[in-house]
C-alpha cells in the first residue's frame, strides 16, 4: 500500500494519526471483499481515483479538516482530468464541491488554481487560470 493510501486512511478514521516509512514490507492485507473500494477503484487513474475521494468523503467527512483533505484530492484529480483534455470527466468531479467553500480550506491560496474557482466558479476560473499559465510559461520561453 503507498503510504499515501495508509496515510489518508488513518486521517479518515481515526482522530489523530501519521504514519512511518519501511523500505521493506509489514504487513500485507488481501483486499478480496466484491465491496472493497481497492477493487472497485483504479487509485492511479484521475477519474477513478476522484470517484474514490468521493465515496470516501461520503462515508468519512465528518469534520471540517475531513471535508478540507478529501475535496482537495478530488479537485486536484478534477484538475489533472482538465491537463489531459478531459474536462466533461472534471465536472463531474468538481459537482461534489462548492465553489464558494473553497476559501474555507487551508490549500486555498491567492492566485492557485483553487483561488480562481473560488472567484468565478470552475469552468471560467479554472478555464482562466490554464489561460494564464499557458502564457506565463510562453513568456518564460521568449525572456
């Protein structure tokens, strides 16, 4: 398991928790339940892997920095389905969180991706903020 996964893991089940790295394996558990989430989701694939969030949200979020860690793997799944040209499969992402949250969270930050859809919503300020960067990044190519 990537400790990322044990990771957010802990974070939505117990109140407080981290976890260490071991360059070798502890343990090892057979997720062979038809309703285990490890089956029913490919965790790599963005699209797979924000529907995950999302069930997770759903069963976990009960608390303020619960709804904070989940809807920000959802909105950056969201985002990298938006870099690979896939935006119908972001809005379907992006319909689990509301916009005008998003300045609640502590990853909401002035001039990120987050900020712009906070502003004006996804599709403009998200749509906005891949505007800006495209011509950032052709500005730094021409300096």
């Amino acid at each position: 398991m990537p400790w990322e996964m044990a990771e957010a893991f802990l974070a939505a089940c117990a109140a407080a928790g981290s976890v260490g790295h071991t360059a070798g394996a502890v343990a090892e558990i057979a997720q062979l339940s038809p309703l285990s989430l490890t089956l029913a989701h490919d965790h790599f694939e963005p699209l797979k892997m924000g529907l995950f969030w999302i069930e997770m949200r759903h069963r976990f979020a009960t608390t303020e920095d619960r709804r904070s860690a989940f809807d920000k793997r959802i909105f950056d799944a969201a985002l990298s389905l938006r870099h690979q040209g896939r935006r119908d499969a972001s809005i379907i992402l992006l319909a689990e969180i509301d916009p005008r949250g998003l300045s609640d969270y502590p990853w909401h930050r002035l001039l990120e991706p987050a900020w712009f859809a906070s502003k004006m919503g996804f599709d403009l300020g998200l749509g906005l903020h891949d505007t800006l960067s495209r011509l950032k990044r052709a500005c730094r190519r021409h300096a």
